[in-house]
C-alpha cells in the first residue's frame, strides 16, 4: 500500500471515530401514570447522576427541563389523573418517581 492511500485511510479511520464519538448518548426516560384522587396533583421528582438536561412531563406538558440540578421536582397545574415522565442521559431510575400533592 503506497503512502498516500495509508494517509487516506488513516483520515477516513480518524473521521469516522470523530464522528461516533459526537454523537449524545440517548436519554434514559422513566415513565408511567399517576392516579391522585381529592383534588390532589400529579408531580414527579427526577434524579440524575451527573448534570445533563432533565426533563420532566406530567400529562405530556414539560414542566422542567434544565442541566442545573442533580435532583428536580414538578407538579402540575391542574392534572388529577394521567401520565409522568422523566428523561436524562444519566436519570437515577430509583430516584424518579410520580407523587400526588394535595391542593395549597
């Protein structure tokens, strides 16, 4: 193999690692349905290893997404009954959860 064809190899080898090693890792997302009776609210709390956006939805509405937090909580306005989620590149699964917070 001449030298000019190792070079391109080479650079085509470099391009392609470059490019695998660009590419975020895919979010990690717990998710469930939470039914609060009373008047109560539907809120999760979300947990992160290491500071990457978190995002929180209750009722397909997000509620928090920052990379500020390791740990984060959201309730909703007004959803008694309906679905939670929370998504992060290093979400901490025993650390989220869904909870039901009465009215103020």
């Amino acid at each position: 193999m001449n030298t000019h064809l190792k070079r391109s190899a080479a650079a085509v080898a470099l391009t392609a690692a470059l490019i695998a090693s660009a590419n975020p890792a895919f979010a990690l997302t717990k998710s469930g349905s939470q039914s609060c009776g009373s008047g109560a609210r539907v809120g999760v709390v979300g947990q992160q290893q290491t500071l990457a956006v978190l995002t929180l939805k209750v009722g397909g509405l997000t509620l928090y997404q920052s990379a500020s937090n390791y740990t984060a909580k959201a309730v909703s306005s007004s959803v008694q009954s309906g679905t939670w989620s929370a998504a992060s590149n290093s979400l901490l699964l025993s650390g989220t959860y869904p909870f039901c917070q009465g009215t103020l």
